[in-house]
C-alpha cells in the first residue's frame, strides 16, 4: 500500500500552482497539500474555491522568505513542490528587486528548510533561464548552457543553480523542471493568451510586440502538471527534466489563431513598440522526459486553445476582477 505523502505547495494560488493542486488532489486524494502563497497581485483564492473546505487541503499566507514561518510549516512534510515566484518579464524589466528578493532568496530559505528536515524537493523553473534560439537552432534541452536575457530569466537561472548547489553540496533530494510557455484556467491575464482573449470579451485591440516573429513553444497546463508528477514520482534524485509542449508558433500566428476562434478579424490588431531584449525563440526537446518517464504532452494546442477561451468566457467574474 503506497503511504499518503504530505505536501508544501509554494505559490499554489497562482496560474500553474492552483492548476497543480487540483491536479493531484484529484489524482492522489489521500495526499495532503498545505498551499503557502504571499498573495501578491498574480496569487488568487478563487483559483481553489472548489476545493477550500477539503480536509486534505489547507491555505497559509506567508512569504516564502520568512525563514520561522518557513521552518515551521515543514515539519512532518515529505515534499515541497516549489512554484512560488515573480515571473512576468516586464514586470522585471522595470523593477528586479522583488524578483531577486522572492525568486532567490525565498528558494534559498526553502531550500535551508529542506536541508534541516531533509524533505525531498522539486524547483519549477523556465526554458528562458536557457536564453533564446535562433530560427535554425536545436531546441533547448537539459545539457543546453544558461544564459538568460532579463532580470526574470537570470533570477530563476540563479534559484536554479542555488537547488542543484544544495543536491551536491548537502545531498538533499532534488530534482528541477523547465517548462515551456504555459496556457489555460487561472492565468493571470497580463500574459499573452488571457490578455488577448479578455480584451476581445471586451471588444478591445490586441497588443502585439513588434512584427510578431517571436516563437513559443506553448503547453497546456495540465500536460505541465501531470510531468510534474511523473518527475515527482519516477524521476531520478539531483536530475532535471524539460518538459514541452511540441507547439512552436510565432506570437502573430498565435494572435491570428486567437482571432479566429473567436470571431474577430486581424483589424483588432494593435502593434507596440518591441520589448526590450525580446528572446527570440524558445523551443524544448523534451525527449529525456519522454524515455526515462513515458511522459509526453497530450492536449492538441488548437483543442486546449478552444477550453481556454471558454474558460475565460465562461469566468467572466473571474477575470474583469483582476483587469480592473
């Protein structure tokens, strides 16, 4: 009989935190998860209205650099599943304290925890800390060199190397995967697909950076999830997995994509002054994840596109919330 596992979820009330919780609350119902989210302006508890009053579930608001409340939490703990983090690009671009602050310092007290309880340890991270691809490059992948291009890509690039210092130097169990662009329920709608979509709920333009050129690779957040719980559950201790979506598109085809399943032309495009920095294409070889763990992602993009935009139309309370 498999013991039930005790979990500290770090930023569970965020876009792939909650998605994640839901996850495997319903896949291990037996498992308990205590959900440790600041509630900053991306942190949402409607994201787990469903689930508040199941007695395997419990929300603590705290901060993850708060090293008694940290240590507190975790004891009796078999796992923190660590998403906690500031990730919006511009956001970094125009202040990176609070990216450094959350994004390296709070890992290093989770980590400090973890090492004192010896609790095993998972780090959520990104393919930008790998940089950008040129058009012709190989995708990213595990062996790929670090050389991220904003503050945001570089904090995670350092919690990164933080999580695999503490596997080597200490021997804590850890194991780290970098995702690529994620979409569906719950995303905050600064990010591309819920921006676009609200704003078109609401007869507004869609903003696109430049020519629209940019290359994504996009994945549907439950696909995310459940490798997630396969690295969780068969991944080696100390190795890290890319976990892609195998959808690489440009940000215009994406726009036009988004357009058209919703019934509005390519007039409603607006284009901006480019980003600074703006990597130019990412794209993951999720290969090792596919032979060591038999995990490969399995939702169509153009069917997890469609649930996404009925998603949105469908929580309309939801989203006119946070844009207000």
């Amino acid at each position: 009989m498999t013991k039930c596992m005790k979990l500290i979820v770090t930023g569970g009330a965020g876009f792939i935190g909650s998605n994640f919780i839901h996850y495997w609350l319903n896949k291990n119902p037996d498992d308990s998860i205590v959900n440790l989210d600041l509630l900053t302006y991306a942190g949402n508890l409607e994201n787990l209205k469903t689930i508040e009053n199941n007695p395997n579930y419990k929300f603590v608001k705290g901060d993850i650099c708060d090293k008694n409340l940290v240590s507190d939490l975790v004891k009796d703990i078999d796992l923190i599943v660590h998403f906690a983090a500031e990730s919006h690009v511009d956001r970094s671009i125009a202040n990176s304290a609070d990216f450094i602050r959350t994004n390296v310092d709070g890992t290093r007290v989770l980590l400090e925890a973890a090492r004192e309880n010896n609790i095993r340890f998972h780090h959520v991270s990104t393919d930008e800390v790998f940089g950008h691809l040129k058009l012709d490059d190989p995708k990213f992948n595990e062996k790929t060199p670090y050389e991220p291009r904003s503050p945001y890509s570089a904090s995670k690039a350092a919690s990164d190397h933080l999580v695999r210092a503490y596997f080597h130097t200490y021997k804590l169990p850890i194991t780290i995967s970098n995702c690529s662009n994620n979409y569906g329920p719950y995303q905050f709608p600064e990010k591309i697909i819920p921006l676009f979509v609200t704003n078109l709920l609401e007869n507004k333009k869609v903003p696109v950076y430049g020519e629209g050129k940019n290359i994504r690779d996009w994945i549907y957040v439950e696909d995310h999830n459940e490798g997630v719980e396969a690295i969780i559950k068969k991944g080696r201790i100390g190795e890290t997995y890319c976990l892609g979506g195998d959808c690489e598109m440009t940000n215009l085809d994406l726009t036009k994509k988004i357009l058209d399943l919703m019934g509005k032309g390519e007039d409603m495009i607006e284009y901006i002054t480019d980003r600074p920095g703006h990597d130019l294409r990412y794209a993951i070889d999720f290969s090792k994840a596919k032979e060591e763990l038999s995990w490969e992602p399995k939702t169509n993009f153009e069917q997890g596109l469609k649930n996404t935009i009925e998603w949105y139309k469908n929580n309309e309370e939801w989203w006119r919330k946070l844009k207000s």
